[in-house]
C-alpha cells in the first residue's frame, strides 16, 4: 500500500488508485472468512470518475468490507475513533478517507470541505447520513449534510441500501460472526436545479427509497438462509467480485 502511495500519488491527487487498491485488500479479508457471505447488486456507474453522493443506512462495521466490493472508488466520511484503529485507520487515512470529530462543529465543517475537494477531483465520497450505526431493523433519521453538500454542487445523489451486516460484527464489537450481506444499488437522483430549501424533500425522499429497499433485501436474506439450512439451493453462496 505505502509503495502504491508513492508511485501514484503525485499524479492522483484524488488517490483514486490508492483508494482502490485498500478496497481490494478488504475484498480479500473477505474472501478467506469463512463466516461472510457477502454479494453486490443493483446500479453500476457506466463513468467511474464521475462523482457521486453516496448515501446508504449504516449497521455495522463490516459495512466497509461490503460496500468495498463495488467497482468504483469512493472516500468515505468516518468518524475519528475509526481512523484511530490499528492498520485500518492507517491505510484508510493513506486513501484519502475523511476523518471527523461528530462532536467538534469545527471538524464537522473541515470533512465537509475535504468532501467537497474529492468530488471536484472527480471521486465520489460515501456518507452515512444517519450518523451511526442503527441497533434495531429501523433507520434512524438521516442528517442534512450529504444532501446539501450533493444539491450545492449539482452532484447526483447515489442511494444504497445494505442488509445483513449487523450480524457480521456486532456494535461495539470487533469480533467477526457468521454472516449473509448485501449492498444493492439504486438508480442516481438528479440534484441540478434543486435548491436549498429542498433539502428536507430529498433527504426524507432517499431515506424511504433506502427504507424500503433495505427491508426488502433483509427479506431475501433471510429466506435464503432458510433455504440453505433445509438443503434448499441458495445462489447467494458465491462471494462478491
């Protein structure tokens, strides 16, 4: 990773190659634990570079390995304590990933503007505008931030919706368990031309389409997994790529 960063990072400045590079690591940690099964599904952007807000509901720290298994590259907005975890945080800090201090007004404004550098440099970032990580199969209410930032600079906003993670790691925790997830992806929103006082309209419009989508993929899980236990066939068996 530290050789990659040398060698592309002068002529990166987003670090869009070294970011890639981390999320394939996280691929391959997922790949030899026998106890994910994780898989992607929906929207895939035809433009890598082309930016994106991108919006999903949060329940677990394995999030980032799911989500890591989608073809393009994003800079995540973490909370601090993220950053501060042994190899995790150091890579994700050599990516170019956002760090922010959910209690320091200061530092929420810095990771916005540091947002706002990667989409002009043509890289989407990935934002959890529910802030933490749900304990329970409801979404808490999303915040504006990432809503505002995509109307302001006429950036699509990308929703996704991602189930079965909570079990992988639990919150609190950062003991692996067995578990069946999946990130799916849906059709871009349009922000050119939506103003500020639209806000509220799009962040409650995204929120129900993620809602919805979310509890319908939790259903297929669970089905699935019902079948694998009754010897059903489950094509969800084979990971990601």
């Amino acid at each position: 990773m530290g050789v990659a960063f040398l060698f592309t990072a002068w002529r990166d400045p987003g670090r869009y190659t070294v970011g890639r590079i981390l999320r394939r690591g996280a691929m391959a940690c997922v790949s030899v634990n026998p106890l994910w099964r994780f898989r992607t599904s929906g929207f895939v952007p035809a433009d890598p570079r082309r930016p994106y807000v991108v919006v999903s509901n949060h329940e677990s720290l394995a999030d980032i390995f799911l989500i890591s298994h989608l073809p393009w590259e994003m800079k995540w907005l973490s909370k601090d304590t993220i950053f501060k975890l042994p190899v995790m945080g150091w890579l994700m800090r050599m990516a170019g990933d956002i760090s922010v201090t959910r209690s320091d007004r200061s530092s929420r404004a810095g990771a916005i503007e540091q947002c706002r550098d990667r989409l002009h440099r043509k890289v989407s970032v990935m934002i959890f505008p529910e802030g933490t990580r749900s304990r329970t199969k409801d979404l808490l209410p999303f915040k504006d931030g990432a809503f505002r930032l995509a109307i302001e600079l006429g950036v699509p906003i990308l929703p996704m919706a991602v189930a079965g993670t909570r079990s992988a790691i639990q919150k609190g925790s950062l003991l692996f368990d067995r578990a069946r997830a999946e990130v799916r992806v849906l059709e871009p929103i349009p922000t050119e031309g939506m103003t500020l006082a639209e806000v509220g309209a799009l962040r409650d419009r995204v929120r129900a389409l993620i809602q919805t989508e979310r509890d319908k993929l939790q259903g297929e899980l669970e089905r699935s997994t019902r079948d694998v236990r009754t010897g059903g066939t489950d094509p969800r068996q084979v990971p990601a790529s």
